[in-house]
C-alpha cells in the first residue's frame, strides 16, 4: 500500500510486486493517494506492507494502522522505505512487525517466505532480513498493470497551457553525498544503487505504452552516476524522441558535470530541480550542501544558457533563518526570475 508519492504512480508498490508475483506470492497493490483504502484485500491479507518514502507518506499511513488491524488483527504488519528504518521505534510500537530500508525488494520476497513458512508449520522467527539492506539486487521490471491508469496522476505543464501524461522511473536510489538535512542519509550513508539499465528502458516502454508522453526520474539525485544514467537517456531518445524527461541535479553536480547539461537538452530533458535550500552561506554549510550562494547563481546562468528549465526546492523555514535572511530569499528568486 502506496499513501503518498508526490503524485506520481509509486515505483516502490510496482517494483516489489514483481518480485513477490516471481516468487509465487498473489499481490495486491492500492495506491491509497488516488483509489480508496482496499478493506476486502486487507481482510484476506496474510501480511500489509505500507510503502513510506517520506514523511508525509509514513504520517498519512500511520492512520490506517489501527484500520487495518481492526479489519485483520492476523495480518503481519510491514512499513518499507526510506522512512521506515528511521521510525522504526514507533512504528514498532504502533503495531509494526516488519521493518525494511533501503534495498527493499528482496527483504519483502524474504519475509513473505518466512510468512508461508509459518503456515505450514515450520517454527517462526523474529525479522531475519536486515532493518537496512544495501545489497546490489538484480532488479525485475516494475509490474505496474494492479496500479490505476497514469491519467489518474500528476502531469507535466509545459506553461503553455498544454499538459503532458506523466510516467516515473527510478534509475538509480541512495545518494553519494551527505547532506546534514536529508532523509537518504541515515539510510544509505553516502552510497548509491544502481537500477540495471535494460530494466530502465523497459518500464519506460511499458508506460509509455501506457500513455506516457514524459517521463520523471526520480533518482535523488541523476548524476551520481553519470555512466550509467546517460546511456539510459540516449537511449531513450533513439526510441521515443518524441518522449520527454525531468530529473533532479544538486547544485554542485550542475557545475561539475556541465559539458552533459547540452546532452540533456538534446535528448529530451525539459525540467531539472535542484535542492538549493538556502541562499545564506552559513545555513549552506550547516547543512553540508556543498554549494554556495555564488554556486547557485552560476548554475542559474548556466541552465538558462543551455535552455533547462530549474525548479529549485528550499528550506525556506529552519532554524537559522531571520526576517532579513528570508526577506533576501525571497529577493533573490525575483531577481533571478525563478
């Protein structure tokens, strides 16, 4: 079960479900962000498992928790994602029997062994998978066909008052950095995984068969890994140049991987965020973003030489900011024409 994802049709409900249907498991998938919460399925569930990439994902799942256990009080209780590991305390209290972070998919496939295990008649045992995986998987293409139709999420305005169906990817996750103020860190510390590129290229194929007329990446952050993701993107292009993309890019990977901005461009790229946060150099170095003011207006100047558009994200509110800091914020994205 899916609560939140930013309005985009969930790779973390379609990509496990591939593996458990492999393994032999019947699946059901809800995205509750878009259909209603799925009480016969729950009923008939031997385990629940709530996907929490975020906080306002795990927030809105924490709510149906005691829904669930009213309707099926046998059930196995299971949060995975990014904000499992890192609430894993409470949700342990709240009624959480399974915990999985990071690499998810084989501790899913591991669990549901152990599950069936139990029903016939071998001993059960506490979580065997760890609370944290980091394993390089073998990833299977995504099964997206219980998911609703791609019509039913968030779409790409092109400005024009035109809009485009739009499909979402995941090519690599974790991130190489650490920044002080982000989820990926407790998780992935400072590495990365890679999705294997033949996968890629066919979930892109399946949903723009879909109707998919753009595709997000949603890599934390898509040039980690510059060899494995451009090749991905040319590729994509030779097949469906008619396709467009969007991905995420910190600041300092804008300036240090420029001469790949043009390829970008030239294979559909129309959209890059950026998680800027702040415009004040002390809050940049508390929160370790390896950029700084003058940082960001280059690769402002640079996006718009090469005709990307930007979409940065801010911290606007933390514990640093003053009236005149926020002020300067504000001042600063008007001058920039952001």
């Amino acid at each position: 079960m899916s609560t939140y994802e930013l309005g985009r049709q969930p790779f973390g409900l379609a990509s496990p479900a591939a593996w458990l249907q492999e393994a032999g498991f019947t699946v059901t998938c809800a995205d509750c962000a878009v259909e209603p919460f799925p009480a016969e399925a729950v009923r008939r569930a031997d385990a629940v498992a709530f996907y929490v990439p975020m906080h306002t994902a795990t927030r809105l799942a924490v709510g149906m928790i005691e829904r669930v256990k009213a309707l099926n009080p046998q059930a196995h209780l299971c949060f995975y994602g990014l904000y499992a590991p890192v609430n894993a305390s409470y949700l342990r209290r709240l009624g959480a029997q399974s915990i999985l972070g990071g690499e998810f998919e084989s501790g899913l496939v591991q669990l549901c062994q152990r599950l069936r295990g139990e029903q016939q008649g071998r001993a059960g045992h506490p979580q065997e998978a760890p609370q944290i995986s980091l394993t390089r998987q073998s990833f299977r293409v995504p099964q997206r066909g219980q998911l609703p139709p791609l019509s039913r999420y968030a779409q790409m305005h092109l400005g024009n008052g035109t809009t485009r169906i739009t499909g979402y990817v995941e090519a690599t996750r974790g991130c190489k950095h650490t920044c002080r103020h982000c989820p990926i860190v407790p998780v992935y510390n400072g590495r990365f995984r890679v999705v294997q590129k033949e996968v890629v290229l066919a979930d892109i194929r399946q949903q723009v068969e879909m109707g998919a007329q753009h595709i997000t990446f949603g890599d934390p952050d898509f040039l980690n890994g510059p060899g494995h993701v451009l090749p991905i993107v040319n590729a994509l292009h030779r097949e469906f140049p008619e396709v467009t993309y969007d991905v995420t890019i910190k600041i300092e990977h804008l300036l240090k991987y420029q001469k790949h901005l043009p390829r970008l461009r030239d294979t559909g790229c129309l959209l890059v965020t950026s998680a800027v946060e702040a415009v004040d150099d002390t809050i940049l170095k508390i929160f370790d973003k390896g950029h700084t003011r003058s940082d960001f207006i280059r690769a402002v100047r640079l996006l718009d030489e090469v005709g990307l558009a930007l979409n940065p994200t801010f911290v606007a509110f933390n514990p640093w900011i003053t009236l005149e800091g926020y002020r300067d914020l504000l001042q600063t994205v008007a001058e920039l024409d952001l």
